[in-house]
C-alpha cells in the first residue's frame, strides 16, 4: 500500500503512467523543499487582467498546507518521490540558505554538491503534475525518463532553464506555445514551475535566443548516472514573477511602462 502521503479521494488518469486510479495530493515542488505552509492564488476575470495585471484582483483563493495537484497516483508519487524528491529538496535548502546570506545577489557563483539526475527527474516530474492527463501522450519519451529512474539523459527536444525566485508570485503555468517566427511557423512548448528558492522553465523545442538571456540551462544535470554525486558552480540569475506568464521576468517598473506605451498609442 502507498504510504508515501494523502490520497485524494479523486478519481482519476494518473498523469505519469496512464492508470485510472486514485489520485493522491502531490507537492509541487515537495513539501519538504519549504512547500507546507499557506499561499494565496488572485483570480483575475479577463477585463481585470486587460486592464491592468498589476492591481490584484478582491477574488482569490488561500489554500493551507502547500500547493498541491491531485493528478499523479499514489505508486507514482511514491517511486518518484522516493527516488528524486530527497535530494531535490537537499538542493532547495542549500541554496535558500546561500540566497538569504547574498540577500539575493546574482553575482556570487554557489558551489553545489548534488545528485544532477535525481534533480532533473524530480523537475520533470512536477511538470508532469501541474499539466492535464493528455500531457504524458503529447509527450511519451518523459513518461519514460520519469518511470525509469536509470534511464539518461533527458531526449534531445527537451531543455530544463532554471533560476532563483525570492518573491512571492508563484508561477504555475501549464503547456502553452509561443510562435518563432525566425524559425518557420512550428511554435515553442513552455511549461513553468516557480517556487521560492527555485524557478524552472521546461521548453520544446527551443535555443537560447529564444527565451530570455538571463536564464541558466541546466539540461545537462540528466547526463549523469542516478547515483552519481557532482559538484557544481552555478551561477543562477534572480527574476521576478510579476504577472502569470510564462517567460515572462519583467520587473514591475517595466511592465508599468508597457502599460503607459499601450494605452498611450490609443489615444
């Protein structure tokens, strides 16, 4: 029996193996990587969010003992998470620590001594928690990375972006396309994790130059064998999360003036 947290109650495909099965309550990211307090979701209505998405809509929800999905079934939360949350979570206090002494500079390189594909597994599986039961067959080669705990490196379309979060606007945003108009009319898969200390962009297919330049690629945390312990000198810029979108790291001030050059050219 899956002893590994609470089950739901819901019934349900588990977004990871296919299964109808009893679903069970997923942290994302894991509760012991700091995910068990409250946090509040504003719930914008599409006129509130035209208008102006920096002014906070009366309408929200609070929720109490973390975010939590109830998409993934209790023997995929348990292999999963017996697998990659531990050393998942070992990173997130290292570098929270390393982040409050900084105060959140970005200059400071931080050396980390961590399980690389534990990590990167761990990553994807909360994107398989956070996206509908149909992202497993749009995508079939992560089922595999995921449910094989041995199995490296991450395929070749995918690429893993990290950086550090120190505000409190959460990002939780399912698969959506962007267009590349440089590169033909096939659009860009982006999927984005964002919780203090960390924030995680999943993309398909997608280069350097087509998302922010800030970002740090961290797909090469999958080439390592599931055992194998390394220690890295990461450079991870901090970004806001204003608004809900995902890739988007403008700063308040920024956004501010987007509005005031948008309304400006209607008048």
């Amino acid at each position: 029996m899956w002893k590994g947290g609470r089950m739901s109650g819901k019934m349900g495909i588990c977004n990871i193996c296919g299964d109808y099965k009893e679903l069970s309550k997923e942290h994302v990211p894991p509760k012991s990587a700091f995910n068990k307090g409250r946090w509040t979701q504003y719930l914008y209505t599409d006129d509130q969010w035209a208008e102006n998405p920096l002014i906070l809509p009366s309408t929200k929800r609070i929720y109490q003992g973390g975010v939590t999905f109830s998409t993934i079934c209790g023997k995929c939360n348990n292999n999963t998470g017996g697998w990659y949350a531990g050393s998942f979570s070992d990173w997130c206090h290292y570098s929270m620590d390393i982040l409050k002494r900084a105060k959140g500079k970005t200059s400071l390189y931080i050396p980390n001594e961590l399980y690389p594909l534990k990590i990167s597994k761990q990553i994807i599986t909360m994107f398989f928690a956070i996206n509908d039961s149909d992202f497993r067959k749009r995508h079939p080669k992560l089922v595999k990375f995921v449910l094989d705990k041995r199995s490296n490196p991450l395929p070749d379309e995918y690429k893993i972006w990290a950086y550090f979060k120190i505000d409190e606007n959460l990002r939780y945003i399912s698969e959506s396309y962007i267009g590349n108009l440089k590169k033909g009319p096939k659009p860009i898969m982006i999927t984005e994790i964002a919780f203090p200390p960390f924030g995680f962009l999943l993309t398909s297919p997608v280069d350097k130059e087509d998302i922010d330049h800030r970002l740090t690629n961290i797909t090469h945390f999958s080439y390592f064998k599931f055992e194998e312990k390394r220690h890295f000198d990461l450079r991870l810029p901090t970004l806001p999360t204003v608004i809900n979108i995902a890739g988007d790291f403008r700063s308040k001030s920024e956004i501010e003036e987007a509005i005031r050059s948008s309304n400006a050219s209607r008048v």
